[in-house]
C-alpha cells in the first residue's frame, strides 16, 4: 500500500495492492541563515550537496532533493522522508517461504506481525530512494540529521561545486571508478 509519511508513522498499516495517496503538502518552516556573499560564491552556481545516490540536499533552498528529477521532498532540516511515498510492503512478498506454508508454521519467511518493509519513493520519478525494515507500528527511522549551516559554511569554504567533487550517483559507473583501486 503506497501512503504517506504521515499515514506510516501514524497508524497500524494493512498491506496490499499499491493505492495513491497523495504526500503531505505543507512542510514545516526553517530558520533561514545568512545569505553567503557573492565574493565567497562567486565559483560556485548552486549549493546542491549529493547526500546519497538518490539524494541530495540543495543549500540555497535549504531543502531535500531527488538527484534523478529534482523534485524537492521538504526541509533538510527534517527528515527528507516526510516527502516521499511510502509503500508498506508485506514481507513475504520480498522474502518467499523457503518450506511449504500449509505443513508448516515457520517457513522461514518474515512474519507480517512482527516484520514490515517500507519502500521509499520519489513522488516526481518514482525512484526508490531507501528501505527499511520495522516492527509493525514502529514510525519511520530518522537516518540523517545534518547541519545544515555548518555544511553550508564548509562548501563556501572549499569553494568548489560539490556536484562536481561528488561524483557518484545515478549514472555513473562506480565500480570503473574503482577499477585503479587495489587492496
């Protein structure tokens, strides 16, 4: 079932066919900080800083971000989850029983009412940006908290664009960037 952030953390889900629910539309105001000066930015066109593959956090704006589309998923001084779909996947669907169900009463597979798999999705691409794995009724993790000033004041201070610096994500090939590096 596709639900909202909201909706996740809120109540105890039933799995099943996907259904749309449309996400959250308001997201929590942030304190702005000062503007950088043009001189400290002068290289660098945008603050967008790649978090993860699918993610990043865009400074200037101070909010979350798909790296494949670009649609903004809330404040980074939130959890960028609050801006995705969530889809409440039953586990058994992920992980088969490995014996027969009918002749026996552990098959190995989760069991739904002690395991839920959350699959989070762009709501602009559809992307999947992370999964998790919780007990029923358990609110989705908070997996990164960032400082958002102090990250803006160390890029202004390298004074390169981080999109550049960062070059791992959708697309690129990380195992050929890999392939001088031996242990």
């Amino acid at each position: 079932m596709l639900i909202s952030f909201w909706d996740s953390a809120s109540v105890s889900l039933k799995t099943g066919m996907p259904v749309h629910i449309e996400t959250m539309s308001a997201i929590s105001s942030s304190p702005t900080s000062p503007e950088p000066t043009f001189e400290s930015t002068k290289e660098i066109d945008t603050m967008r800083i790649p978090m993860t593959e699918y993610l990043t956090i865009d400074l200037d704006t101070e909010q979350w971000g798909c790296r494949v589309c670009e649609h903004e998923l809330g404040s980074a001084r939130g959890n960028y989850k609050e801006g995705t779909l969530v889809y409440d996947r039953d586990p058994r669907e992920i992980h088969q029983a490995i014996i027969d169900p009918d002749k026996y009463e552990f098959t190995f597979a989760p069991d739904p009412n002690f395991c839920r798999i959350l699959e989070f999705y762009c709501p602009g691409c559809g992307t999947q940006i992370e999964t998790e794995y919780l007990p029923p009724g358990h609110p989705p993790t908070v997996d990164m908290i960032w400082d958002i000033d102090s990250l803006r004041a160390k890029w202004l201070e390298r004074g390169v664009d981080p999109q550049t610096a960062i070059t791992y994500g959708p697309g690129e090939d990380a195992e050929a960037g890999a392939a001088g590096h031996h242990h």
